[in-house]
C-alpha cells in the first residue's frame, strides 16, 4: 500500500512500513545521520537526524518515524538546522579532532557535516575525555575509542551480520567505550567492514594505515575478482601513480553492503611490481632466465608454432572475462577448429564450500561464463579441474592463460612446474611471478582493474567490470586484442604461403 | 556590419608643443639617474649593490626560502606526515611516506619526507596548509648548485642540515603526547584504566 | 479540608501494625479478598475499574495505568508478562521501600490482579540490590503467597495461572526507566530501548509487557474492594486517589506521608513535615525527585500536590520525592551534585545525554571551583535546552529540566558565587 506524504512541501509516494529516513534516501533529500545504516537494524542513538514533524510537538528523529498519510515533514527548517548543529557539537565535544594524523580524514562523516552544518567555534573549554588508543583488537582492525561516537553500528555489524557478536559497549555516559571482551579479539574473514560502516575514524585497517590519504585515490565501480559471488567494489587507485590501494564493497543486490577481508586483497597482484610488464621468450639455452622479447615477435612466433604444430590444446582458468573466452575460442576453436579446450582450475577447491555470508569456496569469478562460453562453441563441459589430462595429452603446442590471481590456486608452484615440462608452451598470464619458470614464450595480460567485460557469478549473474586505469605497461594486452593480433598474423602467413 | 562613426578629437596642428612635453621628462629622468650614478661613483657607501657572495644579504625574517622541518622538545621531527602541505602544494613537489612511528606514543611520522627544489615555487602553501608547524619557508635564498648535487631534499637535510645548527624547536603547544598511549596492557580493552577530567 | 482531601489511609493502610509483613497480618487486615473478588470479574472489567479510577502511574510519568493495560494487544499468542518496577533510583524517593516494609503483600496482590486484567501469567518485581532487607521481605511474601495459593498455578480455583519472580538489579537509575530495566532484565546491559515499538506491544523478550511502579500496582487491591467511585472522589478531577509523599532536607519531621492528591503545599510542608527545621529559612523545594525542576518559596505559597498543579508552575510531581532546600545550602553546590549525579548515571547511548550531562557537570567542576565565567549561565541553558527532548529516554530530560530551573531562578546567586571565589 502507498502513502502520500510531504517532505519540505514536496510530495512523495512511500510504502506502507517506511520510514521518513529511508524515503529521504531513496529520493536523496539530505538528513545527516551517524547511527542509521541501511544495512543494519535501527538504534537511533546518534540523535542527528532530526526532522520536524507538523503537529509534534518535538522534533523526531527520521530513522525510527515511519510514514503515515498525509504526515508534513520538514528536513530544512530552523529549529532543525539548530538540532542538527547542536547534534554535531555535541559528537565533537569529545573528539580528539586528531585528523591529520587519521586516516578516514577525507571520507569522515565528522568532516563532512562540520562543512555543512557545523563551521562554529567549540564551546567547550574544558579538557575532553581520554580513551584508549591505538589498539589492535583484530583481523586488520586499528581501534581509537577516542575517535569513536559511538554510534554502534560496529556492535550491530557484529551481532546481526555476522553474528559473531565480538564487540560490545562497556561503561556508560561520557567514559563508554567500544571494546572486545577480555582476551578475545575479532578474528572472521569480514572485519575490514568494520572499518567501511566506522563513519569516523574509531576503526581504521592495519592494510590501508597511513599508505594513502584519500584524496588522492579515485574509485574504480568493479566486481571482485576473488570467488564466485562476484561482490561489487570501489576500487581505490591513484591514476597518476597507476597505483593500487585497496577494496571498499558496493551496494548491490549480490553482496549488499559487505565483502570478505580475502576479496579485499585483491588489489595486491595489481600493481607494477607484481605484474609481469612484457613479453618473454625462451632464451637458447633453456635453463637460462627467459629473455624480455617484443609482444609482435612473441606473436609470430606462436603464428608459426600454431602452423607446424599438429596436437594443439588450451589450458583455460575461469578467471577472465565472458567477452575474452568468446574472443579466444571463436580463433581457435571457430576458426581453427581446436577442439582440445581444458579447465585449468585449483586442485584441492571444494567449490561448494560457503561460509553463510558471502565467501565461496569457488574462487574464480567467471566459472559459469567460462563454462556457457564453451557450451555456446559446442563443448560441453562440467566444472572440474582438467590440468592433469592436459598434461597427459601428448600435446606439441599449450596454450595456458594462468590464473590473474595466483594465489587463489592452492598449488599453482607445482602446475606451473608440470606445465614448463610440455614440449612447447605458450603462458599468458599476468604475474611476475610466472618468470621464475621456462616456458616456450611468456605474453602479459591484463587485470580485471585495466578492463571492462562481464564475469558470470555462482548464480549466473551478470557481473560488470569497468577499468581503472590503463595498463601499466604498453606491452600488456588484454586476451581479446592477442588473439586479434594472432589471428592477424596466422592470416599474414596463410597470405605469404598462398602466394608462394 | 554596422560602423560606429565616432567623433575623434581635433589634431593638435601645433606638434612642438606635444614633443617639447616628452623631452622634459626625458631630462628630468636623466638628471636623476646621472645624479645617482655620480653620487655612487664618488661615494661608494651609498651605493645599493652589494659584493655577493663575500658580501651576505639579508632578506630579513619573512623570506620565504629553503625549507626546513621542526622538531618537538624531545628532538623528535614534528610533522605528523598528515600530507596537507603535499595536498596544498601547487607544485606536487613534496613527497611523504608516513609510517607507524617505533615510538608507541607517538602514532604517524613521515618515514620519508623530500621536497623536489627543483619543482618547487616557494609560495609558502605548506606553511600555511602545516596544522602542526612542522614545515617552514627559512631565510635561506642560495640555492645554486652544480648539475650532479642532489636537488631532493631529504628529511634530515630539511631538519638536520648544518645551519639549523641542531634543528629548530617549535614552541606550538599542540602535537603534544597522548598521555594514554604509553600504556602496555594496551592491546586489552575490557581492564583500562579510562582518562578521567 | 474538602471532602477530597481528607486523608485516607490506602497503601498505609498498615502502619503501625505490627507484623503487618505478614500474610495472616495481611489476611486479617482484609488482605487477598480483592483478588478473589477479581478472579470473579471478567479481565476486561478490571481494565475497566482501573480505568474509570483515574489511577495513574507513581512512578514519575503519571500516564493513565487502565489505558496502558489496554495497549496490550489480546489477540497476541505470545506470553505477556508484567514488571514492577520497585528499583526506586529517583534521588529524594522512599516510598516503594516503604510499601515493602509494612505491607509486600499488597504489591503481590496488585500484581496478581493486574496481570489478570491483560492476561499475563508471568510477573518480575525488579528491585535495586541495595534494598537487601526489602528484596528479603519480598521473597518471602512471594513464597507465603505461593503457599497459600495466591500464586501458581490455578489461582484459587479459578483457572488463571500467574508466576511471580524476583530480580535484583545492580542498582543503576537508568534501570528505573522502563526499557532500561527491560534490557536488564533480559540480561543486557541496562540500556533504554528505542520506542516504538512500546514496550506493551514488544518488551520483555519481544513479548507484551506491561511496567508499572510499585505503587501503582499496590493501590490497586484497594480500588478492586472499594470501587472505581470511592478512588476517584479522593483527589483532584484529573489526578484521583492518594499519593505517598517523601519528604526530604531540613524539615522538623522527614519521612513518607500519605495524601490525597491536590492537597496543598504549604499544608503539607508545614504541618505534616512541621516546617523547616530550627534556624532554617526556606530557599526552595524540588517536588519531585531529583530530575525535578526546582520552585522557590513563591512559587511554593498556592501550590497543590498534584500532576496539573505542579506542571502549570513549570515542574512535575515526578516520584513524590519532595526535597526541601534551605537557604544556607549553596545553589552551585547542589547544581553540582545534580549534573554529577545525572552524569554518573547517563548510560551513554543518546549522543545529547552522554555529552551533554558530561558538559554540564565538567562546567559545573569548574564553577564550584571559581573557574568558571559568566557565560557559562547561558551556555548551560542553551545545552540543556537542546539535551531535552533529544534522546530516546527521559533522563536527559531529567538532567537538563532541573539545570534550567537552577540557572534560571537562582541566576544572581550563581552569578554572586562567581564574584565572591574570585574576589
């Protein structure tokens, strides 16, 4: 059922059950709040986000009002703007105000409301109260009591999200501070959000401490790369650096408004000097280190490999993009007709492992696209890791795209050693590390970060990637453009062979 | 297009009369710079240039010059590597890495602190930007250097470098120690001691 | 005196009797025959009597006790509960002590009545830990009660079943207010809970739960044997039946007295409490519990001790705590005591409450110690003004209303402090 109401004289349609706070949100009418969250249930404890209703006699506070007909609210007026003024001073009387020294200063709700709000003289002249500081009371969690207003949302976080009800408030009034109980500290795989929903600085990440200040990152809307489930992300860079600093979750329907501590390192094997920056190519002596080649000749080479070789086979993680296994199969399977395509997948997954939230055991974000992808080019495949037929196979030319993020393939260092004892390889992959073995050739691809394109979820979601930066090298390609500059190639010597 | 016809003044017919105005000044401009050049020319003290470099000059205290960084009472550099100079500098040419300072008390310092001379345009922004009064434009102005010496400066040439003979203590009263940081039961919350007023 | 201001001895009913603690005392003194005569009535009917009484809630809101049963919804399956609150924190109030010392069967009775009215069969008396001896004459008129089959199951034969209990509270003012002493009694921390829901729709576990105060519930026998008529004619037309008094401070005679509501002041301070003690002069006198705005000498000549009266003149009836404030007691020192107190015992959840009964006392500090600077009178007005109203509890309310008043009528006094420290 729908309900009229006002909201500075302008009308809106709410639902039965709403409350003025959430309507005000969905229409983005600005009501300050510290306490309400649209992820966890109401406390209405900060007392910010007063509002006037017509014929109260007091101002309410929007986040437990909800919406009856014809109510008149008013987010503007003059005894608001007062309360809200006031609400603020009052959060600041016992602040530190340390801000340069913490790291939220930037995104800090404080700050943020003083610049809108507040922009008055303190008047309080005594000493504020001392809390305790700088405690390490977890998995990536730096905690300042001082800092905290406590609004609670941290505890509530803790109890209704993943009930693991690790914080509590203890002492009352003004000495009340945040803390884990005695000899326990805050050890699950979701802490950072803590720090995301912290809308002062009171929890900070150990990760992030003092690397960036954030007005010097931009935020990139992607889809993390880490499992299955596909968690939007804000991923934080520096566009002029082509630095990467870390993962904030998005809101959306997949991963509402959180994301698992092990999704948020996935900004790590992103930048340079993890990265593989060029093509390599094997050097005469095979024991030899790889040597650093150019990409087009890299190309050639495998042009030409592709022509002698009779047994040809693709080595294929799930960890690319839907666009790009549609790029590579309709060369070589549509074009040259190879049908040998293998799942390249970690060995020890249990892919139906879930940990109630939103970690999947499965950490490949496209396994579905992958495996639709090959349905559509007539291979039928069920998930499973199929390295060990391909290593068996008898094969004069391997084509392995390796996993982006090497790390989620328990035993990578042993595959990566079977696969540098097949006759001839080609690896495509994206970590320096690959460097420390001997393939036939070496060509970089690119990140997640560095591209758009659509991974397939657990459930068969669409997910979007958009691109942060350009790639940090000019060497790196995505799958899509090597196989557009392979396919060239193989057509040039078709042409020159014709002809000859 | 339209033309706007203006209306221009007579010319003057009578063109000695604009010239002999111009030569006036002409001679009185003279009269004053040769009355200065013989003037210095026989009594060389009243004369405004100086035999630099022998001879030193002084800007006076509000020359902003090179750079340098304060230090806390205990000797400690005071910049608390919050990044607001390299936020306010116009230039981009100060380059800071904070770090957890080994000291408990103390929570951020700049474990690299450089500022690219070469870059840099001495608008004072950092000063002004500094919450903390760590960073300082001095009086210092000779800055010539031949091509190979080092043009970024370090943190400790900006606070140790021999004419700040000894660094330079600010006297601002704010940056003092949280006196609850020294605690050592601090990794424990559910026992502390809580700052009274 | 008018008819209606004749005293009547209702929830003293005991005093002085001896042994009156005692069930046979209590059977004797007519004790249990109004729960019988309920156990006759349909629930709906008690509701009903206690509504057309006119009884309203002692413990300080004084909110309508038969309309409160009434939210209680009766279609719910979940099990309701009943709560009395007997934690009596309110400084300058011992009165529900005092019920429990001469009669604790009278609560018990109350409660088994009430909870018939809206259907619980589970009841908690929530008392302070610090009332050691009251919580001992409680238990043991809750187990004479269970003997007697006052308490169980199918009480007297009438098919309604109502479990009493007793909880001891760690002794914290927030917990008098009644979500706060939810919480506790849940086993949390004693923290009010947000309204709505109320806590007749969703209190106690999430169930219907009805809190009232000690003395409410024990006038409630008394109005099942006498009648909705006989409670209402004692008292004034809004605020009907008796009301116990605390009266506290430099009086010849402190101690509980028993009044009909709307009696007057100055009657009741000089004959009943017989005036101030000797060589005292009268500077004030907060009416109702700490949390009370204060009233000066003429404020005091033509008030009435009832609800109307005493907010007409801009304070409250609150708990009955009359607190009588002598001219050589110095207003910053009692100011003090009172943001101190409110200080201490704010729970900290409500921003405007944690910080601001911390402002106040922190300047507060400071003035008694002639730090302070006259703008801190305008300053406290301005920070109590926006305390009120504010939070999700009353006890900023109740920290800020009294400040106010302070500031405000004993603003030369204050001022003259200021002059005197610093001269």
């Amino acid at each position: 059922m729908s309900i009229a109401i006002t909201i500075n004289e302008e009308e809106f349609t709410a639902e039965q059950g709403q409350t003025v706070m959430e309507l005000a949100q969905q229409h983005d009418i600005y009501i300050p709040h510290f306490c309400w969250h649209p992820g966890l249930s109401i406390a209405g404890v900060c007392r910010f986000c007063m509002v006037e209703v017509e014929g109260r006699p007091k101002l309410e506070i929007a986040c437990n009002l909800p919406v009856t007909a014809g109510m008149q609210v008013r987010t503007d007026s003059e005894p608001v703007q007062e309360a809200h003024k006031w609400a603020l001073e009052f959060h600041l009387i016992n602040h530190p105000l340390d801000c340069p020294i913490c790291d939220q200063a930037g995104e800090c709700g404080l700050q943020d409301y003083y610049m809108q709000v507040g922009k008055y003289q303190a008047q309080m002249t005594q000493a504020k109260v001392l809390k305790p500081k700088k405690l390490d009371v977890g998995v990536d969690l730096v905690l300042d009591t001082e800092r905290c207003i406590l609004c609670s949302r941290c505890v509530r976080f803790e109890d209704e999200v993943t009930k693991s009800g690790g914080l509590g408030i203890f002492d009352r009034g003004d000495r009340a501070i945040i803390g884990t109980y005695q000899n326990k500290r805050i050890e699950h795989n979701y802490t950072t959000n803590l720090v995301d929903i912290c809308p002062v600085g009171a929890f900070t990440s150990k990760d992030f401490r003092f690397k960036k200040r954030v007005w010097f990152t931009q935020e990139a809307q992607t889809v993390c790369p880490g499992c299955a489930t596909g968690c939007a992300i804000d991923l934080a860079f520096n566009a002029d650096l082509k630095r990467y600093y870390r993962i904030k979750p998005r809101f959306s329907e997949v991963n509402a408004h959180w994301m698992c501590n092990f999704g948020r390192g996935m900004y790590m094997h992103l930048n340079v000097e993890q990265r593989l920056l060029s093509a390599y190519s094997a050097a005469e002596d095979a024991h030899k280190p790889m040597l650093k080649t150019d990409t087009a000749h890299i190309v050639q080479a495998l042009a030409e490999q592709l022509q002698q070789a009779q047994q040809v086979a693709l080595l294929v993680t799930p960890q690319y993009t839907v666009e790009d296994y549609r790029a590579l199969l309709a060369f070589f399977v549509g074009k040259l007709g190879i049908r040998n395509v293998h799942q390249w997948r970690s060995r020890q997954e249990d892919t139906e492992k879930f940990d109630g939230v939103l970690w999947r055991g499965d950490q490949n974000p496209n396994s579905r696209g992958l495996l639709e992808v090959l349905a559509e080019f007539g291979i039928d495949k069920q998930q499973g890791n199929e390295f060990d037929t391909l290593a068996a196979g008898n094969y004069d030319l391997v084509i392995a795209l390796a996993p982006q993020v090497l790390a989620t393939f328990a035993d990578i260092e042993t595959d990566l050693q079977k696969l540098q004892e097949l006759p001839w390889v080609s690896l495509w992959a994206s970590a320096k590390q690959v460097l420390d073995y001997r393939y036939q050739q070496v060509l970089a691809l690119t990140c997640f970060a560095e591209q758009r394109g659509t991974y397939r979820n657990y459930a068969g979601v669409e997910r979007q990637l958009h691109a942060a930066t350009s790639p940090v090298s000019a060497e790196i390609m995505s799958i899509t453009a090597l196989v557009e500059k392979l396919a060239a190639c193989c057509k040039a010597q078709e042409d020159e062979h014709g002809s000859s | 297009m339209a033309v706007v016809r203006v209306k221009r003044p007579p010319a003057d017919r009578n063109i000695f009369f604009q010239v002999a105005g111009y030569v006036a000044e002409i001679g009185k401009g003279m009269r004053l710079t040769m009355g200065i050049f013989l003037r210095q020319l026989f009594k060389r003290e009243a004369s405004n240039t100086l035999e630099w470099p022998e001879q030193p000059a002084d800007y006076g205290e509000r020359f902003k010059g090179k750079h340098f960084l304060t230090l806390r009472d205990d000797g400690e550099i005071r910049c608390t590597a919050c990044f607001l100079c390299a936020t306010a500098c116009p230039a981009d040419c100060i380059h800071i890495e904070a770090a957890e300072h080994p000291d408990g008390s103390i929570e951020k310092y700049p474990s690299r602190f450089e500022i690219d001379i070469l870059r840099c345009v001495f608008c004072g922004m950092c000063e002004e930007a500094c919450p903390v009064d760590a960073i300082r434009l001095g009086p210092e102005y000779t800055m010539a250097g031949a091509a190979g010496e080092k043009w970024v400066y370090t943190k400790d040439y900006l606070s140790q470098r021999s004419v700040l003979e000894g660094g330079v203590t600010s006297v601002k009263d704010e940056n003092t120690k949280h006196p609850d940081l020294d605690r050592e039961d601090a990794a424990q919350t559910s026992h502390l001691k809580h700052g009274v007023h | 005196m008018p008819d209606n201001l004749t005293k009547v001895k209702i929830l003293t009913a005991f005093e002085g009797v001896p042994d009156s603690r005692t069930l046979t005392c209590y059977e004797a003194g007519g004790g249990y025959q109004a729960l019988r005569k309920a156990l006759a009535l349909p629930p709906s009917e008690i509701t009903a009597i206690v509504k057309a009484s006119g009884l309203r809630g002692r413990g300080g809101a004084g909110f309508p006790t038969g309309l409160k049963w009434s939210f209680v919804p009766q279609d719910s399956d979940m099990p309701k509960y009943l709560v009395c609150n007997n934690d009596e924190g309110e400084p300058g109030t011992f009165k529900d002590r005092y019920i429990c010392e001469l009669s604790p069967h009278m609560l018990v009775e109350g409660m088994a009545i009430s909870a018939r009215a809206f259907g619980a069969n589970k009841g908690y008396i929530y008392t302070r830990y610090e009332f050691f001896e009251e919580i001992a004459w409680l238990r043991t008129a809750i187990d004479e009660a269970y003997a007697a089959g006052y308490l169980g199951k199918n009480i007297l034969a009438s098919g309604f079943d109502f479990d009493l209990d007793h909880y001891e509270g760690a002794g914290a003012y927030i917990c008098g207010e009644e979500t706060g002493l939810l919480s506790s009694l849940e086993g949390k921390k004693g923290q009010p809970k947000l309204k709505p829901p109320f806590p007749a729709v969703s209190g106690y576990l999430g169930c219907p739960t009805i809190v009232n105060n000690t003395e409410t519930l024990a006038a409630v026998p008394w109005i099942i044997t006498h009648g909705a008529e006989a409670y209402r004619k004692i008292g004034t037309e809004k605020s009907a039946g008796t009301k116990l008094f605390c009266i506290s401070g430099h009086v010849q005679k402190p101690g509980v007295y028993e009044l009909p509501l709307g009696y007057p002041f100055m009657k009741f301070f000089a004959e009943e409490a017989g005036g101030m003690a000797a060589g005292r002069e009268l500077k004030g006198c907060i009416p109702g519990g700490a949390s009370a705005p204060i009233l000066t000498p003429a404020e005091l000549q033509d008030a009435t001790l009832d609800y109307e009266d005493l907010a007409a003149k801009g304070s409250m009836l609150g708990s009955g705590a009359v607190i009588i404030v002598d001219a050589e007691q110095p207003m910053v020192e009692l100011l003090k005591v009172v943001v101190d107190f409110f200080h201490h015992e704010s729970c900290g959840q409500c921003t405007p409450c944690r910080e601001g009964t911390g402002w106040l006392a922190n300047i507060m500090h400071a003035y008694v110690k002639g730090e302070g600077k006259e703008s801190d009178l305008p300053l406290m007005h301005n920070i109590s003004q926006q305390m009120m109203g504010r939070t999700i509890c009353a006890l900023s309310d109740a920290a800020a209303m009294p400040t106010q008043a302070i500031v405000q009528k004993y603003q030369d006094e204050l001022k003259n402090y200021l002059q005197a420290k610093a001269g």
